[in-house]
C-alpha cells in the first residue's frame, strides 16, 4: 500500500509550488527506469509503486507517518498540526485506511481505491472512507486517501500520515499499518502513559527506525497525567526503546494534541514539537526526499528479482519434482500447525493457571484493600469541612476516588505478572513457529529466503486494557437518609453516611478490582489469539509463494518448449537491467 499521486496534468488538483530538488529527469530516473521493467514484467504493484513514488519525490514530498497504538489520539495530532480538525476523531478506532495529508490551495479529499478509481471528496465527507464505523475492514476497497490543506509547514514538502492504530480490535488495521513502514521517510512516534509501551509498538518502532534515521518521539494527552505519571511513562519509555533500538532516543516530547486545539495556543513541549517538525521540513527535508529514491528503488528492484527468480526455478526445475517439494512442503506446514494445535492445550492450562492466581490474588487483596480503604475513608470524612446537607454527597465522592486509587493500584500489581505470565507461555510457541520458518527458508524453495520470522520476540501482551470501572450508582440511591439528613446532628449524619458508604465502598472494591482481573485474563486470551492468527499466517504465506510458481510454470509448459525458452530468455534479460540497475543506485549512494 502506497499513497497515490494525482496527475500533473490534472488542473483541479490542488497542488502548492513545492521547492525544487536536484533531482534527475523524470525520464531517465531510476525509479521510472524500474517502473518500465516492472510495467514489461508484468508486475503491476510494483510498477504502481515506482510510479508512485517517483512522482511525488520529484514534487519534493516526503512522509511523516504518525504511528503508534490505537487511541493515542494521532489523528487528533495532526489535526492539531495543522490547527484544523479535518481528521475525523472519536472513542472508538477510527483510522482503517493509510491517510495522507499533504498541502493544497483548499481542502479537498482526493480518495484511491484498489481498483485503480480516484474519487474526490469533501473534507465532510472523510470518515465515510477512513472510519471503521462506516468503513468497516475496509470494505470499500480503499488503498489510500489524501487529504490536502493549506499549510506553511506542508508547503515546503512535509506530508503528515495518519496510520491505523496498532491493538486495535479489528485485526487488519495493524497490518496495513505494518505494510506500509517501507513507504516511510521519516516517524513521529506518538505515545502514552497507560500503558507506556505496548509489544506491538516496540516492535513497529523497530522496524521504522531500520528503514529510516529521523524519529520523532512524543508523550501524547499529557494533561491527563500527573507530574509523577508523566516521568514515569517518559522514563519507562525511553529505557525500553533505548535498549530495544541499540540507541539513545531523542527527547520526549510532552504535548497534549487537546489542549493545543481547544486553547489555540502552545503549551508544554509543543513549540519544541513545532520547532522539530520545522526542522526537518526547512533543513533536512531535501536529504529526506534524495535518501528515499535509492532506497525505493533497492526495495523494488529486489521484490522484483525475487518474483523473475521465482518464475525461474519453476521453469527449471522438472514439474514432478516441483510438485512432490510442494507436497513435502505442504506436508512440513501440516506438521507445524498440527503442533501448535497440541502446544494450544498446553497454552489453554497455562492460562487457567494463570487465572487462578489471578483470583487468589485477588482475594489476599482484598483482605488488605478494604480495611484500608475504610479507614481512608472515615479519616477523609472526619476532615470535612461542608454543609451538613452535602456531607452524604462529598462522603460518597470520596468514596468513588478511593475505589478508583484501589482498582488502580491492584492493577499495577496484577498488570507485571500477567505480562511475565504471557510472554513466558508464548516464548515456546514462537520459537516453534520460527524455528519451522528457518527450516523452510533453509531448503531453498525459490522466495522463501526472503520470508522474515514469523513473529518477534514476545515482549508483552498485544492488547491494550479496555477496563471500565462502575460506580455502582443504584447502590448510593437513599432518598429517606437524603430527606432525614438536615433534620439531623451532624454527628448522626456522619455516622449513618459512613456506615452506609463504607458498604457501598467494600461492594465497590470489589467490582472494579474483579473488573481489573477479568480485563487482564482477557488481554491474555486475546494477545494470545493474535499471536497465533500470525503464525498461521505465515504458514500459509509460505505454501502460497511455492503454489504460485509452480502453477506459472505449468501454464509456460503447457505452451510448449518453445515457451519456456522464451520466458527465460526474457527472465534472464530483465534480471541483468535490474542488476545494473541496482549496482548504478548503489554506488550514486556510496559517491
């Protein structure tokens, strides 16, 4: 998935007098050399994608994708990047397609779909494509949308991606996402405190950080946390990416996207924020646009060599034996996924066992929690200092805060445990899965060396928490004691509203404490479920690339001789343009 680029010849595009870049000819450019071959190959997504991206690196355009989890609240940064909210936001994921925002004399939506059909839209009517409420798994086929907005900051080339969030529920955004990091020149990674870090995002940031030096780092929603909270999700943060990554990360920036449109002015580390997306438009903007051509054109050109060698081999090799490393093949794939099945019934006890430690902590937390949070609670109320008719009122409000404070803390108890729990039971089940994946890659079946691991190492669970705390509200309702209290010594009062808000307290601790254990075995189940949808997966991708060639090689065969020499001929002449091509790219690097 590319984001597209409408034709120069189009007068109603909305197009900005970008800077001009030293760039070569468009019709002797690498990327244009690469789209003819892969055109005569007969490989329209790559030839689509040399296309693409040769079109707009001549424009001097380049991306800055915002990536992360799901409800960091990206799109609500780039709205407020930009000062205006043209990106749809909302409580549930909203992101399901690739959205880029690049500059425009007016706002307009240009929308392309796999099909090859461009369609332009009002800015209005933008979630009808990129939300998964009206665009649900993306079934309207939508391959990516721009978004164009006048903008000092985009004038000069800077286009801002908005990415489907990682952890959402619906599966298939994460993987557009993933599929989508090679098309990157530059990352804003945007963050939060709760939970700091998921697995998935330490993974993604890896991989974008392997594909591209510029990375921004930001602590999104700021103004949600306390001082304490912040330096702790920050710390937390920049360790863990410091060590994953091989390298201190650049500052982490503390901005609320939020705040920064209902106020319309900068607070925090916003003008740092601005200063640094500046930077990278006005000075290395330039050097963003020329590193990306090689590296289109190397990406490209070796997806495009594995395909011509693909059909190779199959060509070569004779039908019967062709089919019988299939049928062997298939047969290894059959193996493994019958393993996982027997290593899933392991996995199911682990987590039964894990749930039942669960709720044995559960009930040794209780014991604790709620003679506690009585005491709090009476110590909090004798302190008061209101009217005798709102004594209940505030008893109760205090009530609802240690509640939260409690379930709050049994969390960040429970969370470690059922991390380390999780990322124990799954580190078998993916050294399986990736163990099997060498071995195929290893036998030499054309394309399998490039097939990556299955999965990376298991560094947490891959859901976020979805934890809704009640209040209970049905069990605070004593219309007698409400109409009784102003008649009453404040003395009476108090201990009637103790004594009924302390049970209301217990049955609250309770619920949102068992709320917090449910949401945890959840999230395992769930990370679970996700890991091994991966794996299987990757099985199959691995019996889909031999099944491929082979069936190619039978049509050329059934053609007869004279057909099968012709391709290879055609194969072979293909590979050496891309060859030259490749070593011409390389070495324009290296001078």
């Amino acid at each position: 998935m590319t984001p597209s680029s409408a034709s120069p010849a189009d007068s109603s595009h909305p197009r900005s007098s970008l800077r001009p870049l030293p760039l070569p000819s468009p019709r002797s450019s690498p990327l244009r050399d690469l789209q003819e071959i892969a055109s005569e190959v007969g490989d329209e997504d790559v030839a689509r994608d040399a296309r693409e991206l040769a079109g707009r690196l001549e424009e001097g355009r380049f991306h800055v994708a915002c990536i992360g989890q799901f409800k960091r609240g990206k799109s609500t940064l780039i709205n407020a990047i930009i000062g205006s909210p043209i990106l749809p936001t909302g409580v549930v994921p909203i992101t399901s397609a690739i959205t880029v925002v690049r500059h425009g004399n007016a706002p307009l939506v240009r929308v392309s779909f796999e099909d090859g059909r461009v369609e332009d839209a009002a800015p209005a009517d933008l979630s009808a494509f990129v939300s998964e409420s009206e665009n649900p798994g993306n079934s309207k086929g939508v391959r990516v949308v721009e978004v164009f907005f006048p903008s000092p900051l985009l004038e000069l080339g800077l286009c801002l991606v908005d990415t489907p969030g990682l952890g959402s529920p619906f599966g298939g955004n994460a993987e557009v996402t993933r599929a989508y990091v090679p098309h990157v020149d530059a990352g804003l990674v945007v963050l939060g405190a709760d939970p700091p870090l998921s697995g998935d995002e330490l993974d993604l940031v890896a991989k974008v950080a392997a594909e591209v030096p510029h990375l921004v780092f930001v602590l999104n929603k700021s103004d949600r946390l306390s001082g304490e909270e912040r330096q702790e999700g920050a710390r937390f943060a920049s360790d863990v990416l410091s060590r994953r990554l091989g390298m201190p990360v650049g500052p982490l920036l503390e901005v609320s996207a939020r705040e920064r449109l209902d106020l319309a002015r900068p607070t925090r580390d916003w003008p740092e924020l601005e200063r640094t997306l500046q930077a990278l438009a006005h000075e290395a903007g330039a050097d963003i646009v020329l590193a990306a051509g090689p590296r289109g054109v190397a990406r490209l050109t070796r997806a495009l060599l594995r395909t011509l060698d693909e059909r190779r081999d199959a060509l070569l090799r004779p039908l019967a034996e062709s089919e019988a490393r299939l049928a062997l093949l298939r047969s290894h794939v059959d193996g493994a996924r019958e393993a996982l099945g027997d290593l899933r019934v392991l996995l199911s006890a682990e987590s039964a066992r894990l749930e039942e430690a669960f709720r044995t902590r559960h009930q040794a937390f209780l014991a604790l929690a709620r003679g506690e949070a009585s005491r709090q609670l009476e110590e909090s109320a004798r302190a008061l200092e209101c009217s005798r008719n709102r004594l209940r009122g505030e008893i109760l409000r205090i009530a609802q805060e240690l509640a939260r404070r409690v379930a709050e803390r049994f969390r960040l108890e429970l969370e470690p445990i059922a991390e380390d729990g999780y990322r124990r039971a799954m580190e078998r089940f993916v050294l399986l899965g990736n163990e099997f994946l060498a071995r195929v890659a290893a036998s030499g079946e054309p394309g399998l060396d490039a097939l990556p691991p299955a999965v990376g190492a298991v560094t947490g669970l891959r859901l976020p928490g979805r934890i809704r705390y009640t209040e209970l509200l049905s069990r605070t309702l004593s219309l007698t004691a409400w109409i009784r209290d102003p008649l009453l010594p404040r003395s009476l009062t108090m201990r009637s509203a103790l004594a009924q808000t302390s049970r209301y307290l217990d049955d609250l601790i309770e619920a949102n404490s068992s709320r917090v254990a449910a949401d945890l075995v959840e999230r395992v189940a769930g990370s679970r479920a996700r890991l091994e949808a991966e794996l299987r997966d990757s099985l199959t991708r691995v019996t889909s690339v031999a099944e491929k060639a082979l069936e190619r090689a039978g049509r050329r065969r059934a053609e007869g001789e004279a057909s099968v020499e012709e391709e290879l001929r055609s194969i072979a002449k293909f590979r050496a343009q891309l060859t030259s091509l490749l070593q011409g790219t390389q070495e324009g690097e290296q001078r």
